[in-house]
C-alpha cells in the first residue's frame, strides 16, 4: 500500500503530473475486471524502478547545459520540474511503477 499523497503533494499530482485521479492497484484491477479483462495481473515494480528515477534528474541536471542548448531553458526547467517530482514521490513512498497484464476474452 502506498502513502497517500499529502496536501502538499497534490497539487504536484495534479499540474505537474497532470493526474486527474490516481487509483489503487487493487482498484485497477476490479476495473480492467468490470470492462471484461480476464487474467489480471499486477506486479509491484517500485523497488526496481526507484533508482532509474533518482539516475534519471541527477542525469539530466548533470547534463543540464546540454539540455538548455537543445531544448530550451523553458523545457529544461519544465522536466527537472518534472523530474525531481517524481523522484521526491517515489522516496516519501506516495508513487510506485505496477506492471499489469490482463487478457480480453
């Protein structure tokens, strides 16, 4: 089970992440389950996908001059934004990486 999200965090959710709504897994599933998917499958993948988000900003802001020169200042800064928002939420346990597969009879 995730945190939930805090009332300082949602505003990320919503404007940085642009999540109008962020379900459970296990509600996913009865969804995927009431649209007629059979064989659903969830499988948690937060504790492997955790170091590629931190990797992924501590690349991009090391190679930040890079990225300015090629796309922009203004773009630069709306992925660090990003970026460093998915990482913080990922670390205070609020957002995770689920793998799901399901089959459609």
């Amino acid at each position: 089970m995730r945190t939930p999200f805090s009332p300082e965090d949602l505003p990320d959710v919503r404007n940085v992440l642009v999540g109008n709504t962020m379900t459970t897994i296990d509600q996913f599933m009865m969804d995927l389950d009431t649209a007629g998917f059979v064989q659903v499958r969830a499988t948690d993948l937060t504790d492997d996908t955790r170091p590629f988000v931190a990797a992924r900003l501590a690349a991009w802001q090391k190679d930040s001059v890079t990225h300015k020169n090629q796309c922009g200042t203004a773009a630069y800064s709306a992925l660090e934004t990003l970026y460093a928002t998915v990482s913080r939420l990922f670390e205070n346990g609020s957002l995770g990486c689920t793998r799901l597969v399901a089959k459609r009879e």
